[in-house]
C-alpha cells in the first residue's frame, strides 16, 4: 500500500509515469464502482473540482466530506476515522491544517492516503505545476524556476518536484518567511540545487518560469497587516518578469490577490499558464489516482 503525503513520497520514475497517465487520451476506468473519500477540513473550490471530476473520469464515486461530519480526534479519533472509511472507499483524500493527522491517517495502513493540502505540503498542486511546465515549456528543457514571496507548503512541494527532475530553483523571501533549514535539507536530498534570496531581481533573473503565492494564506487573516509590510517590494510586476528568461511563463497556484503579490498586467499576459496550472488539478489528480490504485504501470501506456 502506497501513500502520497509529500510529491518525493513518489520515486523519480514513478512521478514521471503520473505525469503521463496525467494526460492519457483514454484514462483507465480504474475506479470503476469503487469510492474516494474527500475530506476537507479547508474548503477549495479547485481542489473539490478536480478531484470529484478526476474520480468520475476513472468511474468512480467521489464523497465529499464535511469536518463537522467526522469530527476528526473530537469525536473519533483520525485512525478509527480511516479504518472505517476503508469499509466504503478505496482511497481517502484530505485536505488538512495539520500534516501530523496525513501522517496518522497513513500510519493506520487501512487504505491508501492522498494529501490535498497540509500545513507543511500541497503535492497535488507541485503535480499539476510540474504537468503545466511540461506542456508550456518542457520539463528537460528548464534551466531554472523561480519562486518569489512565502516559502509555503506550495513552493516546498514545488521545489522538491523540481529537485527530483534535476531543475535548479531559487526562491526570494524577505525574513521571517525564508525556508527552514529542514526543508532545504529535504529539498537538496532529492538531488536538485536551491538559490535563497531576499532579493526578487536575483531569484528571477534569467529564470524559465517565475512563480508566486499569495502573501496571506488560508488561516492567516490575523497577520495581513504584518505580511503586507513584509512583502513589500515582492510583487511580480512587468519590471521583474522583464528580468527573467525572454520566453519565460509565469505561474500561481490561485486564488491571486491581485494587485499585491502580482499585478494584473502579468497575470493577464501571454506568458501567465495560470489558468492552465488550474485545469491541471483535474489531469493530474487523474494521473495520480490511476497510479495510487495500483491498477496500471507504464506498459499499459
């Protein structure tokens, strides 16, 4: 039994074939008749979108879950949680605040746990940038990929896909917001090289792709003031995309606070995959979910 907790959770070879079952013209129905359980402690209208449709595409039943519905370790405790869903469903999906309950879900060995969203990773969204950066430029062909703002769960996901492909990555963050020491280590173990910055010019200078987040995350409404004064001078405007590679392509996982950590100009150019990046979600759950199942290898491509 595998689960997907973190995009290196997956071997070299193994994310690659995601990749491609990402984009088969005639998905395997390898859900057919079966259940997945989509947990979501935060709501997400791309996540919900994605992955129901992804479920559907491979024959299965999706089941939108509610927290109010579980009760997740006030009413019953995560592990019971997953070995009874096991009863109904061949896969569990969450979407969490806090990555230690990923991990006691995974821990109980009931069925296979996918994360959707945690406090420390978003897997499923490095999965459809690395799919975007494939169809827009060429994964091979990628010199560098630049993240500038938050060293979040998305650009540590991101960063770890890209090391595992041998990408070089570089991310700008003003203090306080910088990666931690763990997640770098875990970054540069998967093979890859990673340049920190506090300077957006430097990050995204001569860079293939050029990407942001917004600067306020789910949860963190009480330090917009803070992080606004934080962030100031981290906007991906035309200035800084002018910096970047002559054919770069600018990428945001979405929703964009437009205006602050990228203006309209830019996601509103011919380089922003934005929107892409966003239908990417359905093709590469897709992709995951046929791997997950166990049901198809790369012979059957």
């Amino acid at each position: 039994m595998r689960h997907f907790l973190e995009i290196d959770d997956l071997e070299v070879e193994e994310l690659q074939l995601v990749l491609q079952l990402s984009v088969a013209t005639k998905p395997q129905r390898v859900l057919d008749g079966q259940g997945v359980a989509l947990i979501f402690e935060k709501p997400s209208g791309r996540t919900r979108n994605s992955m129901e449709m992804a479920v559907v595409q491979l024959g299965g039943h999706p089941m939108y879950i509610k927290p109010d519905e579980l009760g997740i370790d006030s009413r019953e405790t995560a592990e019971d949680v997953v070995r009874v869903m096991a009863g109904y469903h061949r896969i569990l999906a969450a979407r969490v605040f806090d990555h230690g309950r990923l991990e006691r879900m995974a821990a109980a060995d009931a069925m296979p746990i996918v994360n959707l969203l945690s406090d420390l990773a978003h897997p499923m969204q490095a999965l459809a940038d690395l799919l975007t950066i494939e169809q827009a430029i060429g994964l091979a062909k990628v010199g560098k990929v630049a993240y500038v703002g938050d060293a979040n769960n998305v650009w540590r996901s991101l960063a770890i896909g890209c090391s595992m492909l041998g990408i070089e990555t570089s991310v700008a963050s003003p203090a306080g917001h910088k990666p931690t020491e763990l997640d770098l280590d875990r970054v540069l173990s998967s093979g890859g090289s990673v340049q920190v910055t506090d300077d957006p010019r430097e990050a995204v200078e001569g860079a293939d792709v050029v990407y942001t987040d917004v600067w306020t995350s789910m949860g963190q409404e009480g330090e917009k003031s803070e992080r606004l004064d934080a962030f100031s001078g981290f906007t991906v405007d035309t200035s800084l995309m002018e910096v970047a590679s002559a054919s770069s392509i600018f990428m945001h996982c979405l929703p964009a606070h437009r205006g602050e950590e990228v203006t309209d100009e830019v996601i509103e150019s011919p380089q922003s995959r934005v929107f892409l990046q966003a239908h990417n979600r359905m093709h590469s759950a897709r992709g995951l979910l046929s791997w997950i199942s166990g049901e198809v290898s790369k012979n059957d491509q």
